[in-house]
C-alpha cells in the first residue's frame, strides 16, 4: 500500500484509484464527520452512510477528473458531509441547531470564504435574535419551502397576504439587525 504524504498525492491516488487513498480518508477525515453528526441530531448508522456517501461524491468526482482541491482535503470532506447531512435533515423536516466543528478541528480556507463564515455567522446569530414568529416563519420558507399556503395555515393567518407581508417585516428587520453587525 502507498504512503500518501499529502493532500495533492492523495487526490492524484483518488484519481488512479488507489485504495490506499481511502483508507487514508477514513483515517484522516472519519472522526471528524462523527463529531459533526453525532453533534447535530445524528446516530451511529448515520455517521458511515453519510461517510460512504462523502467517499462516494469525492470518487465521482476523482474519476470524472473534476477533483481539483481549492482548499485543504479536510474542508472538502467536512463540507460535502455537512450539505449531505443537512439535507438529509432537511429531508426528514427536522431544524436542529448546528454545531460546527470549529471546537473539534481548525478548519483552514482562503479569505473569502471565511469571511462568508463571518457573514453567515452573523446572520445565524440575528435569526435567532429575531424570535418568534419571525424565526420560524423564516426558516420555514427558505430552509423547508414550505409554500406560502402551508404558512398562512401554520401560523393561523387570514390569506397568503398576510404571510407575504409577514415575511418582508422579518426580512427587513433581519436586515437591519444584520447590517447593524457588520
């Protein structure tokens, strides 16, 4: 078995299909996925399904020669694992809070993007300060895409009007609790 030494050999080991290059995603990145699952509603089973299906993207995407690595190999992993299990809570209608890893492992990406983690930082920590019915008016139209009928229906209110009026008052005041953060 090869000895991979870094993250540009072990793409180019992905890519030829080593298994040896698995093996080390397993060991390198396997832990870490079980801290964010197992943290955010997640069970055991739930932790190798999300894995093999981490794997599964990053060899896909290694055979089609699209795997080219903008960042660190722990941050791809942690994010295609982070988008598969938030749909997959997206998918069962479950809104838990999210605990990221950032206890759990220094997570190294390029100026821009973390200042997007800043940004959305921010807007995370206004949704919350928001309240009800706002948060959850809010996360139940974009996070859940529950129509506009579901919502009027939900939160006892006369027609979807009144709902659409709803909303733009919480995203105004989103706005304005955010812009006042930055």
């Amino acid at each position: 078995m090869t000895t991979i030494k870094n993250d540009k050999e072990l793409v180019e080991a992905l890519k030829k299909g080593e298994e040896s290059a698995y093996h080390q995603l397993y060991k390198d990145h396997f832990n870490m996925v079980k801290y964010f699952i197992t943290n955010n509603s997640g069970r055991a089973e739930d932790v190798s399904d999300v894995f093999q299906e981490t794997l599964t993207v990053l060899f896909e995407k290694a055979r089609d020669q699209k795997l080219m690595l903008t960042s660190a190999m722990k941050t791809l992993v942690y994010s295609i694992a982070r988008n598969i299990w938030l749909n997959r809570l997206r998918d069962q209608k479950k809104s838990p809070k999210i605990t990221d890893l950032e206890t759990f492992v220094q997570i190294e990406d390029d100026d821009d993007k973390a200042e997007k983690e800043i940004q959305f930082d921010v807007l995370e920590k206004c949704i919350e300060a928001l309240g009800d019915p706002c948060k959850s008016l809010l996360t139940q139209f974009y996070y859940f895409k529950n129509s506009l009928v579901e919502l009027a229906e939900e939160f006892n209110y006369e027609n979807t009007n009144t709902v659409k009026s709803q909303k733009y008052k919480c995203m105004k005041r989103l706005r304005v609790m955010a812009l006042q953060q930055i």
